[in-house]
C-alpha cells in the first residue's frame, strides 16, 4: 500500500512551480507512449488523486488509489496496489507514475501489474533516477519532504525487476536532466543543459521513464507419433480331415 503520508507530500509538491513543470513533463510523456495504445482497459497508479490521461483510444480508464479521498475522480477505484481487483490477462496498459518510489512493497506491486496484463500489454513506469543530481541532492536531504521521501530506484533494479516479473523491457528514456530549482528564472537559465545532454541520451538525468510488455509464452505443436496397435492375431491352420468330416 502506498505510504500515505509521503502521498500528502508528493501532492503538495507538484502544486509547486518545480512540481506542475515535472507533471506537464510527464504527462506529455505517457501520452507519448498512450498514441499508439488501442484496447479497453487502461489502469494508473499516482501520488496525485486526479492524474487523468486524455487523448488515448482506450475505452475505459481507471485510477487505483488506497484510500477514497474529497475530489478523487469518478473513476477512482480503491485498492491495494499489491492486491489489485481485476483478473489476470485483462489490462491492456498500466501506469506507475512514482508509486514504486513511494510504495512500502514495489516489488510485489510490479508484479501484481504484470499479472493483471493482457499478453503484450503495455507497462509505463515513471521514476526518479538516483544516479542524478536529483538523486545527490536526496543524499544530503531530510527525507521528510517530496520528492526526497521517495525511494528513488535505480533503473537497473527495476530492470531485474521486470525481468522476474514475466515482462520485457521494450524503450527506456532519460528526462529532465536540468537541477530541481524552484525558481522558475533559474531554471531557464539551466534549461541549456536538457538541450546538451538529452540528445545523448545519457543515464544521468533527474526522471527515467520506462516501458515494457508482457511476455507471450508461444507453444509449438508437436505432431503426434501414431503407431499402430499391437494385436494378437492367432495363426491361421488348415483344418484337419477329421474335422472337416465333422
């Protein structure tokens, strides 16, 4: 279940001017990814109680919460991140926007996503990468406040992760690589460095995002060996003179 009050935390930080720069980031984003995503189900899982996604083709959308909250969305379904209310094979894509950096079993919350994936369904995962500024300056942080509280999970973990899970990892992509400033004069003035080094695509930024799809276990037939059945057939004799008599 996701911590609740590092929850509270992460929704009162992207109400800052840092926090809505990181969310429009995102979203556009998991947009992205949504373009070329077509079925029925596509389930989120957030810090934040409205983290709607518009302009996908998928015909029902629903967000998963651990507790009911005022102003939660209509489509809001409570549950357990670890013991999700749907059966397996039946999501064609799912989202973890940071609740694997704040949830007290992200292991067993990556699988149970896993299990509920139609096969070749779609897994977005969004997380703040610990070998980054970001992460250096959550070393030195009290960890009480967002996005520090956070776990952070190193990609190549939750690569291992997706492995175990049955799931195979398709894009992996590095955002953000400008320092967390509130200031939005300041940021501007860092906005040379996501210009620098995007285009290299280097493993150093403050926010990875992350896809993967199910594994589709394909079973080739064998062709029977047929063999024919072994019966027990007595000789053939000629009668005998007495007999034929008789």
């Amino acid at each position: 279940m996701l911590d609740d009050q590092s929850r509270q935390f992460f929704q009162n930080w992207y109400k800052t001017n840092l926090g809505e720069s990181v969310l429009q980031l995102e979203r556009n984003e998991v947009a992205a990814e949504l373009d070329s995503a077509v079925g029925y189900y596509l389930v989120t899982q957030s810090p934040l109680k409205d983290f709607s996604l518009r302009d996908h083709r998928l015909r029902e959308s629903i967000l998963i919460a651990p507790t009911l909250e005022f102003g939660a969305p209509s489509n809001t379904v409570v549950a357990r991140a670890s013991e999700l209310p749907f059966e397996a094979d039946g999501v064609d894509v799912h989202v973890f926007h940071h609740t694997l950096d704040i949830s007290a079993t992200p292991h067993d919350d990556l699988r149970e996503a896993a299990r509920t994936l139609l096969p070749s369904g779609k897994l977005i995962i969004i997380g703040f990468n610990p070998w980054s500024v970001w992460g250096f300056c959550r070393v030195f942080s009290k960890k009480v406040k967002a996005p520090w509280c956070g776990h952070f999970i190193a990609h190549q973990r939750l690569e291992d992760w997706l492995k175990v899970a049955g799931l195979t990892l398709e894009t992996k992509r590095f955002v953000y690589y400008q320092p967390p400033l509130q200031s939005g004069k300041w940021r501007s003035r860092f906005a040379w460095v996501d210009r620098m080094f995007k285009p290299l695509k280097l493993p150093f930024s403050g926010i990875y995002v992350m896809v993967a799809t199910k594994q589709v276990k394909r079973f080739i037939p064998l062709k029977p060996r047929w063999s024919g059945a072994r019966v027990r057939v007595p000789p053939l004799t000629k009668p005998t003179v007495k007999e034929m008599k008789e």
